[in-house]
C-alpha cells in the first residue's frame, strides 16, 4: 500500500472518530447541573440535561431521551407537536409559554402517543378554532401527567393511568372541556377549575372505568358532568356550577350504569330551575350511590339506598311537562348557542424545578 494510500486511510479512521465521539458527547455527556433557563441564544427549546439548543419544540422532543426534560422558551409558538416517548415537556409558567393552534379546527396542537410516563407542565395550550387542545390517543399511552397548565380547548383522554392536577381548562364551542369518549382507565382529576360552554366533564363509559374526580371546580351549560354508563367513578368534594339560567342539570346521568360508581361530597349551584342529580329517563342507576344530603335528585332516578333520595321520598312530577321543557331547551341552546365563558389566566407560573418530578 503507498504512502498516499496509507495517509487517506488514516484521515478516515481519524474523522470517523470524532464522529463516534460527538456522537457519544450528545447522547450521554452533558453539564454538571441541568440548564433550567435558556442556554445563551435559544429562543425555542433545548434539553435541560445537555443544555442542547433545538430550532423547533418537536425536534427537542425527538432527540430527548426517556427521564429527560424538554423546556420551552417564553413565548408563542405556533407548532402542533407529538409527544410519544417518555420524557417531562416543561414551559416557562402559564401564559409565558404559549403553544397555539395553526389555522386548523380539527387538528391537535398536543397530541401523546404511544409512550408511558410523559409528564406536561406550566405552559398555557391554546387552540381558537374549536379544536381539541391535548389529545391523548391510546391505551398504550399509560401514567400521563398534566400538572400546572392552562389550556384552551378541548382534552380528550383515551390513556391508561393519567393524573390531571392543577389546571385550568376552558372550552368553548359546544365542546366538552374533558372528554371520555368510550376509553381512558384508572384516571385522576384533581385540583382543578374546569369551565365549558357545554360540559366540564364529561365520562362516556362503553369500556372506560375507574376514574376518580375529586377537588375540583366544574362549571358546565345545561349540564355540567355528563356520566354516561358509569363505571367506577367516584365524584367526590367538587364544586359543580351550572350555568345556563333555564332547565339545567349540575350531574346528567344517561345510559345504564355498568359498574358501581359514587357520588359524594359535593356542593351544587344551579342559575335555574333543575337538578342537581338528574337522570335520562328509563336509565338504570342502580348501580351508582348517592352521598349528597339535602341535594335535588331527580325521582326519576333509580339509584341505591341514599340519604338524599330520603329526602325526595313521595315527589311527583309531571314528566311530561319536564320533557317538554328539555326538549325547548335543547332547542332554544342550539339555536341561539350558548355564551362563551370569558378566557383567563390562572397565574399558576411556580418554580420550574418545583413541576419536574
């Protein structure tokens, strides 16, 4: 082999160890403490572990590693963003960080995929064009948290195991601002102001169950939390608002309970005439259990022994009179729509160490 040859081969295997080692620097070297707050000249997002500087959220997301901390700088992004791997998605305090929503009503500005153990924290999710701000799509995607955020739209769960703690969601449109569409199981809503200019909450069993709604304020228009085939959900120590000023329902029960559920604890307002608890009529409840003394429980509903339905012992309605009144009602609303509750910070910025857990 000649010396030209020799020299070649030589520069080769020299590049392509530096490749290897900065290869091996940016996956598992980094500073001696994380950088919590922006490296010099990041405007965006960068991992807090290596204190690496990404042009784009997603990018951060996709080159974090699971247990790491992707940070979003203060600002407003406009870039819906997939979060499948396990890693902490941290913003800079609520109304600081801003993710919104591109011109698209349908599209996600969040959606979580296929991961277990994603953590979402002090930032602000805005979608305005009546979409779904979070979106957790699957089964797969187990022990999601969403602490200390402010989110503007629509959150849809169909996940395994979440904790949803500390926020503040406002939905307009008709939407539900917390949504159960047939899935999400062993769920924890705790701690939070949840307002909709339809429904707070709303749990559409058919296959979810185990859901635990405690602590929290629910303001809803018509009905507040919609229990739809209940299966363990237990309902406990809410303020629950209704707001509509007409016919409306604090807690709407419809289709068949399919698992023992309970309610308990909670505090009722309503700005017309109504119930507290109401049901569809002809659903079986039975399986659901009533702890709410002095409440006003619609007779039409068929539950276990309760306190509260001691006290509507005897009551008779005219249903067909209360049919009618659902029905103008439901009319009235889709005609005219409802009004659209104001948007508001929650001033939930805290210590970024204090949300990575």
């Amino acid at each position: 082999m000649n010396r030209g040859a020799t020299m070649k081969m030589l520069l080769l295997a020299i590049m392509m160890a530096m490749l290897t080692a900065c290869s091996s620097d940016e996956s598992s070297s980094g500073p001696d403490e994380p950088c919590f707050t922006p490296p010099e000249g990041c405007a965006v997002a960068w991992i807090a572990e290596t204190c690496r500087c990404y042009a784009t959220i997603q990018e951060a997301i996709t080159r974090a590693e699971s247990g790491q901390t992707a940070i979003i700088a203060a600002g407003t992004f406009f870039e819906p963003i997939v979060v499948d791997r396990p890693i902490v998605l941290l913003g800079m305090g609520v109304g600081r960080t801003i993710l919104m929503g591109v011109d698209d009503e349908t599209g996600n500005i969040v959606s979580i995929r296929s991961s277990n153990g994603a953590s979402l924290a002090s930032m602000t999710i805005h979608n305005p064009y009546n979409g779904t701000a979070v979106f957790a799509y699957d089964t797969v995607t187990a022990n999601l948290r969403i602490q200390a955020c402010e989110i503007i739209g629509e959150v849809v769960d169909f996940s395994t195991g979440m904790l949803f703690e500390g926020c503040t969601v406002r939905a307009t449109g008709g939407r539900a601002s917390i949504a159960y569409y047939g899935y999400g199981f062993d769920t924890t809503i705790r701690g939070n102001d949840i307002q909709s200019s339809f429904i707070a909450y709303s749990f559409v069993g058919m296959g979810g169950l185990r859901h635990v709604v405690e602590g929290n304020s629910l303001t809803g228009y018509s009905w507040t939390v919609e229990l739809h085939a209940a299966d363990g959900v237990n309902l406990l120590s809410n303020t629950i608002t209704e707001t509509s000023g007409n016919y409306g329902t604090c807690v709407f029960l419809s289709g068949d309970a399919r698992g023992p559920s309970l309610i308990a604890g909670n505090g009722f307002a309503r700005s017309g005439p109504g119930y507290d608890i109401g049901c569809f009529m002809g659903s079986d409840q039975r399986m659901v259990t009533i702890d709410q003394p002095g409440a006003a429980i619609d007779p039409d509903c068929s539950f276990t022994a309760t306190a509260a339905m001691e006290n509507q012992a005897g009551a008779k309605m005219d249903w067909q009179a209360i049919a009618a009144a659902k029905k103008q009602e439901m009319i009235r609303r889709n005609a005219d729509g409802p009004p659209a509750p104001a948007v508001t910070s929650a001033g939930q910025d805290q210590p970024l160490a204090a949300v990575v857990r």
